[in-house]
C-alpha cells in the first residue's frame, strides 16, 4: 500500500538497516525511483529487479567492455600516460567535483 509514517506503512530508515542491503543500493534505488512530482510506488520485487537489471548489468557491462578494450588494444595491459598540463587540470578539477560529491552524498546519509 501507499506509504505512511503515521501509519507505520513503509520501508524506513532502521528497517532498511536491518535488510543487510548496503546503503550504496538503497541510495541507488531511492535515487533512481525519486518522484518527479508525484509519488513513487515502493516494492521489494522492483528494488531487486533495478539492483539486477540496471546497477549490476550495466556496470558490470561496463567493465566487461573496458576490459576487452584493455585486451584488443593493449595486449591486456594498461600503458603509462603521459599527461599534459591539460590533461592535470582537468583531473584536477574532475577530484575537486567528485570529492564534493561524495560530501553531499555523506550528508545525505547521515539525514536519511
């Protein structure tokens, strides 16, 4: 049914904790469910169905693909870079935005 705290209907904060589920998953499926402006409908055959199909196929899809990259191109190793002083800016800049972004993503679990 629909969710209600006054009601005790949910999924909430220590019930979550007890599933055993990383928070990385229920970041990702709370994220990925988010209402754009109506509610969202909850259930737990939907959460193991993104976690499966979405999260774990496409990464791991991703890595299978980098991986064979890596291997087709390279021989199976990656090379040495040499990077240019572009190529330090932007990571540079690249570090400064993920490390704000974990920050936010740290406040929110201390929220959640």
């Amino acid at each position: 049914g629909k969710f209600s705290k006054s009601r005790g209907v949910g999924v909430f904060g220590d019930m979550a904790k007890d599933t055993g589920i990383p928070a990385d998953i229920w970041r990702f499926y709370l994220l990925y469910l988010r209402p754009e402006g109506q509610d969202s409908a909850f259930s737990w055959s939907d959460l193991m169905l993104k976690n499966n199909s979405e999260l774990l196929n496409n990464l791991g899809n991703f890595i299978n693909r980098a991986g064979m990259f890596v291997c087709k191109f390279f021989g199976g190793t990656v090379p040495n870079m040499v990077l240019t002083p572009d190529d330090k800016r932007l990571l540079a800049h690249v570090t400064l935005e993920l490390r704000q972004y974990h920050q936010l993503l740290e406040k929110v679990r201390w929220v959640a």
